[in-house]
C-alpha cells in the first residue's frame, strides 16, 4: 500500500502481543499507518517486522522523557496523528495487605501514568486532526473485587481519566473514550488467571466464555473512527455481559 500525507495514523502502546497486537491489525486493514509502541523491544521488533505500514518505537509509557520523545518520532514520521489508544497495562493481583507500595506503584505508573503522559504529550497533533483518544480500562476498574487493590484502581482511575479527557479536550474536537475488557486470553491475563478463576468468570459471565483480542479490538477501532464522531467520556464494557449483570449468581442459572 502506498503511504500518503492524508493517510490517516494511530498510536498504539502496548502493541507487541495481545490486545494491542489486535488493534494494531484492524487499523492497517482498514488502510491506516500504525506507530506500534512496546517497551518489550524484542517481541516488538519481530511482530512489526512482519507488517507494513507501521512504525515500531521502543518506550516505556510511564517515562516522560521517552513518551515525549516517541511522541515527536511519531508525529515527524507521520506527519499526523489521527489516533492513540493508550492500551498497555500490567496486571499484579494481590491481597491489600500483601500490595506493598512499590507493588502499587508499579501498576500505576504503567497504567494510569502511562495514559496520562501519552495523551497530554498528543495533545498539539490530535488538535490539527480533530483526533481520538481511546483508553483501555478494565472490569475491573468498573466493579470491585478481591485482589485487585492496585490493578482495579488503575483501572477505575482510567475510566475517570476519560471523562476529564472528554470534558477538557471536546472543544479542540478530540474525542475521549474508554474500552472496559472483560477477560481475554492473554500473556497478561494467563499470568494472574487460574483454572478456578477461569470456571468463576464463565460462571459469571451471560455469554459463558472469555473474549478474544479481536472483540476488544474491534470497538477500540470503532471508536477512534468517523462511525463514532458524536461519541465521546463513554466507557464500553466488552466483557459478555459480566457488568450488567449484578452478582451473577451461578446457583440461579438455568
Ligand atoms: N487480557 C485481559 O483479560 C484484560 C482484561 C481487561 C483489561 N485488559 C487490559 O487490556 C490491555 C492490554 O492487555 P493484554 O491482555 O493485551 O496484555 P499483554 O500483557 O498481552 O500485552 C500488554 C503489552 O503492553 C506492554 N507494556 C506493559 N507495560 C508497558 C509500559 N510501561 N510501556 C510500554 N509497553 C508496556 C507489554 O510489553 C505487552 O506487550 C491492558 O491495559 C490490560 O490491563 C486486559
């Protein structure tokens, strides 16, 4: 495909495997360029090396002088930037009085951090194109539970972002909004999920399984596109059901 100056773009972190690999994907399908972001330089390198049409950059999105710096890589290699989806994320599952502070801090400084910094650093390219901002939270960060101290704060902290983002940013035509996932098979997940964990979710869950990367990806997509100009400080669960549907009860399953 040949590259052109009104060819649109996006950012995605977190793009070496999962649910940024994905997206990555379904935004070169439908014709745009894509600077994929990892701090994972090896696992970056070998799957953008096997696309086109994208821009491979090292950074570590909690690091201000790097995302700055991937920032102006980007918008000098692009020339725009139509798009950024702040996706990459680290779970870490514990008991609150086992989350040491260096626990949490880690997952903060990726998670909620790391969407703050790439997104006020895309501000000046997002306003010239009239762009999009799509953040990944989680179900976690829309209903609590055990384990989650760190990782579903993030999360919640994410989904409030967003509706900052929207608040502040709409009169520049920048539109916020946020993907709440529900389990997908991932290195992420499959780290901190256990077979009981697994049984649990399918039980709590109307559509009775896990999602893929391209479910989560394919609303990502949708909301950074022209289909969804009127939709902004939105929050949409992916998840099969799991955060309309109360406790979920197994015992009361037909
Ligand atoms: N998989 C799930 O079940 C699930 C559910 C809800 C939400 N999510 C969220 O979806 C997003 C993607 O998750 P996934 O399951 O695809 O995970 P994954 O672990 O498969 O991929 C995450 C990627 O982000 C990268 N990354 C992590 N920290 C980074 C940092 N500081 N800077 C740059 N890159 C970094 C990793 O190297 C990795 O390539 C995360 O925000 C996660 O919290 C996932």
């Amino acid at each position: 495909m040949s590259q052109t100056p009104e060819q649109k773009t996006a950012i995605v972190t977190g793009a070496a495997r999962g649910i940024g690999l994905a997206t990555t994907k379904q935004f070169l399908a439908e014709g745009r360029r894509v600077a994929m972001i990892d701090r994972d330089a090896e696992a970056l390198m070998a799957e953008a090396g096997a696309l086109e049409n994208v821009l491979p950059v090292v950074c570590d999105v909690s690091q201000p002088e790097q995302v700055d710096a991937m920032i102006a890589e980007v918008a000098g290699a692009f020339g725009r930037i139509d798009a950024l989806v702040n996706n990459a994320g680290v779970a870490d599952f514990g008991p609150i009085e086992e989350t040491s502070f260096e626990r949490w801090r880690t997952v903060m400084a990726t998670n909620l951090d790391g969407v703050f910094l790439c997104s006020q650093a895309a501000i000046p390219e997002l306003r010239k194109t009239s762009g999009a901002i799509v953040n990944i939270a989680s179900i976690s960060g829309l209903r609590a539970s055990t384990l989650r101290v760190a990782y579903g704060t993030s999360k919640a902290g994410v989904i409030q972002l967003t509706q900052q983002q929207a608040a502040e940013l709409g009169e520049y035509g920048i539109r916020a909004n946020c993907v709440a996932p529900g389990p997908v098979r991932t290195k992420l997940a499959m780290a901190v999920h256990s077979q009981e964990i697994i049984d649990a979710y399918h039980d709590a869950i109307p559509l009775n399984r896990y999602g893929s990367e391209d479910e989560i990806a394919s609303v990502i997509v949708f909301l950074c596109s022209d289909k969804a100009s009127y939709v902004t400080g939105q929050t949409i669960a992916s998840d099969g059901g799991f955060q309309s549907t109360g406790v979920g009860l197994p015992a009361l399953r037909t």
